[in-house]
C-alpha cells in the first residue's frame, strides 16, 4: 500500500542562507510565484556578468572584479533556485504547468 503525503517541495538541500526565504514561499499566492517564476536578472546585470567574464578570460580581473563577478554569479544562481522552487510550489499548488515539449 502506497501512502501519499502532500507536503511542499523540500528545501534542505538548498544553500542555508536561502532556506527561510524559500520556505516563505511555501505561504505566497499563485500570482506571486508566477512573478518570481518569470523574474529575470536585469539586464543591466547581465551586461556587467558578460563584460567581467570577458576581462576574466583575458586574464585582465582586478581584485575588486573578481569579488563582483563572484556576487554576481551567486546572486544569479540564486534567483535560478527561487524560480525553480517557485515552479515547484505551483504544481505542488495544483497550478497547470506546461510540459517542456510544448513550450518549445
């Protein structure tokens, strides 16, 4: 006999200084984990993580940019794993997700 058990998408394997915000989620409405699902690094970021990624293949990082460009990357690696678990709680939800083939 299998017993199913409807308990939100876990969060222990995220990085810790994360777990509080993405176990907040678990309380959010439908709209605000669509706006979190569909959010994106601004541009503006975007434009610097690829300018620093170039200086860094020419080997051309000062100190200061190699710290940026590590926040950088970690705050996009971040909101990946927000967007994620906010996929995550919609179908836990019971909110319709698309299946990837028919995204594409």
């Amino acid at each position: 006999m299998t017993t199913k058990i409807n308990a939100s998408p876990a969060v222990d394997y995220a990085p810790l200084e994360l777990q509080g915000e993405l176990m907040a989620m678990q309380e959010l409405i439908i709209e605000k984990l669509l706006t979190i699902a569909q959010s994106q690094v601004p541009e503006s970021q975007q434009e610097l993580h690829l300018q620093l990624l170039e200086k860094n293949q020419n080997n051309q990082l000062s100190e200061s940019d190699k710290l940026l460009l590590k926040s950088l990357r970690v705050s996009a690696d971040y909101l990946m794993l927000k967007k994620a678990y906010a996929y995550a709680l919609l179908k836990w939800k019971g909110f319709y997700l698309p299946d990837f083939e028919q995204l594409v």
